[in-house]
C-alpha cells in the first residue's frame, strides 16, 4: 500500500540550501518511495532557540510503501549521513528531517507523533506546505491556508524573491 506523506526539511548550519536540496533527492531514493514535489527553499529566523544563523526550509510531497516508523527510522539515518548531532534541543543543525503528514493517520507513539505536534504553529513548515499542496488538509488540526494565516507575524522568505 502507498501511501502520500510530506517531509520537513530544514538546515542552518555548512552549506545549508545545499544540504537541502541534496536531501530533497535522497528522499526519492528511499526503499519504496517516490519523490512527488518539493517546496522552493525558504529562509527563516531560528524559533524559540536562541541566537543562531537562519535555517533554510523546504517541504517535500513522497509516495512511500514505508510504514510511518520505519520511515522515520530512514529520516533519522539520513540526518546521521548529513553529519547531523543532537547536543542539546534545539541546537543548530546540518540537517533536520521531520515526518510532518502520513496519509490521514494520526499516530501517537514514543518519539513519533503524526502530524509533526507543532507544524501548525510554524510558517516555516506552512508556506512551503502550501506552495506545493495548497489543499492539503492537516488531520485534527485543519486546512493549509487557515493555518498559515495565524502565522502571518512569522519572519520567513522565499529564496530568490526580495
């Protein structure tokens, strides 16, 4: 069974739009998955973390035969390839990959919560969501463009736009 999920994307530490954009292809690479769209790259101010640089954002759409854990299991050895270290919450990073949507499922488990728990809250995650999914529906919490305009104060720009 396949099943249409969307990836978070974001990196503020290197060659950070790079990384990015290397991550957005491995994400079709993947046992049993497609690569469906990917999201321009956005620049955001660092949230509720303190002075760091600003991250490089980006959503992708994947088709996956991968069930949700086993997925997050493959996003997590990615970041590991991409050079990623956990030192503390909320630490700069080369790569964050986060399950944001797994088909209309809802999942509580142990460090793994579907929808992401605070995509909601986050224009980082919403603008390039709807660039590429404008319709798209987040189960229990609701429609892309109802949520981004909660986020309207948020700092976050398109790369290549002024």
């Amino acid at each position: 069974m396949k099943v249409r999920a969307f990836i978070g994307l974001g990196a503020n530490l290197g060659d950070p739009e790079s990384q990015v954009r290397r991550a957005v292809l491995e994400l079709g690479k993947l046992p049993g998955t497609r690569l469906l769209a990917a999201s321009s790259p956005y620049r955001s101010a660092p949230v509720g973390v303190g002075t760091q640089p600003d991250y490089i954002n980006a959503v992708a759409e994947i088709e996956t035969s991968l069930r949700a854990r086993a997925l997050l299991d493959e996003l997590l050895t990615m970041e590991a390839r991409f050079g990623r270290e956990r030192p503390s919450p909320g630490a700069p990073r080369t790569l964050d990959l986060d399950l944001l949507i797994y088909g209309d499922e809802e999942i509580e488990e142990p460090n793994l919560i579907v929808p992401h728990p605070r995509m909601h809250e986050r224009a980082f995650v919403l603008m390039p969501l709807a660039e590429i999914a404008p319709d798209v529906v987040i189960p229990g919490r609701g429609s892309i463009r109802t949520l981004l305009a909660a986020c309207r104060g948020q700092k976050i720009s398109k790369i290549g736009e002024k």
